[in-house]
C-alpha cells in the first residue's frame, strides 16, 4: 500500500495512519478522503491488523477540516460526489471491525473534528483545539458531526458548539465528555499506543464484536441492544478464542488468542 497523503506504519498488530499535508494543516480534499477509504478497507480486512491510530502530521493540526479551496471550486455534482465519499469514509470507520483510536495532536476542526468523532475514541494532545466552524463558511457539518455530537454530548452542548462556532480547548473537550484523555504533546502517540496494545492483547472476535455491539446499538432502542448483544454474547462461545480465554483463566496461564 502506498499512499501520497498518508504515512503507514505497522507494529506488533498495530497500524498508525498518518494524514500528511502538514503545508495546509493536514485539510481533507477529496484525494486523501479516497485514501484513507481505501486504507482502512484493506487494514479492516488485513488479519495482521488488530488495531489502527489515526493521527495528522506536524505539530499544529490533526485535520482543520475539508480543504476549503478545493471545496470553493467544486460543482453542485462534484460537491455531492465530496459528500457521498466523507460520509461513506465515516460510516466505514464506524463498521468496521478493527478498533480505531484518534489521536490529536492539534486543531480538529470541522471534518477534522467529524473525522475524530467517527473513531471509537479520543486521546488528544493538551494542545488540541476542537470546533465546527461550518456556520461562519455558510455551512453546516456534513460529514456525520451533528449526528455523531449529539449522541455523545446531548444536544444543549452540541448546540452550542455548531450554532457558535465556536473552537474550544482539549480541557473543556474533555469536561463535556468528547475525549478520554488529555496527554502531552510529546507524548500522545507512545499513550495511545499503550491503549492499543492493551486491546490487542485481548481477544480480537470479543473487542470486534464489542465494538459492533456498541456502534450498533447506537441506534437501537435498549431492548433491541440488549437482544442483539446476547446475539453476539452467544456467537462468541463457538469460537476457540472463548474456550482458550475461560481456560486460560482456569489453569491460571496467559491466553493465547488466536481471533478464531
Ligand atoms: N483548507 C485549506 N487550507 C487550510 C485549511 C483548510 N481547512 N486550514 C488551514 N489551511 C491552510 C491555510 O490556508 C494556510 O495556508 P498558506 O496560507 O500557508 O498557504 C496553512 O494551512 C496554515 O494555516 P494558517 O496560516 O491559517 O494557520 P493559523 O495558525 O493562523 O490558523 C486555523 C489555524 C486552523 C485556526 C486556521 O487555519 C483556520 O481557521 N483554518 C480553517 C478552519 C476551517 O474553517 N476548516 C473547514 C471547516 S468546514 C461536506 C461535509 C463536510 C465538510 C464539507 C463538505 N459535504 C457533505 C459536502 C466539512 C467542512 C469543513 O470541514
């Protein structure tokens, strides 16, 4: 796989994508949107793949957004083609089966924010910034941010945030629940790391099913969760991965998953 935008590395199980266009603070034009489609496709369908991070090059931007001036010039049948691909690219974060973590290390604004909020979770360097500035443009997020806020944050924040557009701090990020952890800087990759190695070493059908027990039940009501979670509860005892983790425990060794 080689990208122009992207930068991959893979190690122990573990995949970091990197949105590389640090000149324009790594904006999405529709040229890295099909990449990091088309990237996490076959990262998603890679065995060697337990878990991805997804972060953006240099020191000052995660992603501040859809690349305006590509988006300036685009026709009424491009701009749908720009809408379809993003909104494609957030769904397929959201269903796929390898978790993905975002880590930020700088603005995440618009897309940038949409993009974040589409991964399972968020660490985000203390110097993050996070904002919809979509109003000011004559737009709203269109990328999946409206829905995706909401769910997390209630709609009175997420009001708040889209109507003003207003750009707030990794603290107050954090307060409202949008991340889980703030880390330094330099040293926001190395902790995300950590937290991705804690999940891979654990049984991958159990995290996959997890997260589409999650994802999924989003948008169910309870009920339909809980039947669809005993569903996948039960999917998991035919499977080796059950019978070495429960034995494991039993003859009080390590388990050894094998994701079948
Ligand atoms: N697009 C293109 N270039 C960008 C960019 C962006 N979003 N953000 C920054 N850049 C470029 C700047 O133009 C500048 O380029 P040069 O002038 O050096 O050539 C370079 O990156 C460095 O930026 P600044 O000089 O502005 O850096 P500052 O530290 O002064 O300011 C900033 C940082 C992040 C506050 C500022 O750059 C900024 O406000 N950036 C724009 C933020 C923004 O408005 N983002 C777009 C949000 S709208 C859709 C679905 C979703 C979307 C669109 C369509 N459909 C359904 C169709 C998403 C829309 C958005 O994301």
């Amino acid at each position: 796989m080689k990208f122009k935008d992207l930068l991959i590395e893979k190690c122990d199980g573990i995949t970091t994508l990197t949105i590389n266009r640090p000149q324009v603070l790594n904006a999405l034009n529709s040229e890295v949107v099909g990449e990091l489609e088309c990237a996490l496709c076959e990262l998603d369908l890679d065995s060697a793949v337990r878990a991805v991070v997804l972060t953006g090059a240099g020191e000052k931007a995660f992603v501040a957004g859809a690349d305006i001036k590509e988006m300036s010039q685009l026709s009424a049948f491009e701009a749908h083609d720009f809408a379809r691909r993003g909104q494609h690219l957030m769904l397929l974060i959201n269903r796929m089966r390898k978790p993905i973590i975002a880590a930020v290390n700088g603005y995440a604004l618009g897309g940038g924010f949409e993009l974040a909020l589409a991964c399972d979770f968020i660490y985000a360097s203390e110097k993050a910034r996070f904002g919809f500035p979509e109003v000011g443009l004559g737009i709203l997020p269109g990328f999946g941010g409206t829905q995706n806020l909401t769910r997390l944050i209630g709609p009175n924040r997420a009001s708040e945030l889209v109507f003003s557009g207003r750009i707030i701090t990794a603290e107050k990020a954090c307060a409202w629940g949008i991340l889980n952890e703030i880390c330094a800087a330099d040293e926001l990759l190395a902790k995300t790391l950590v937290t991705a190695r804690e999940i891979t070493g654990k049984g991958e059908l159990g995290v996959a099913y997890a997260k589409d027990a999650i994802a999924s039940g989003m948008d169910m009501t309870k009920e339909d969760g809980f039947r669809y979670e005993a569903s996948l509860f039960g999917v998991l005892f035919s499977t080796e991965d059950q019978r070495e983790g429960m034995g494991a425990f039993l003859e009080k060794r390590a388990a050894e998953f094998k994701g079948k």
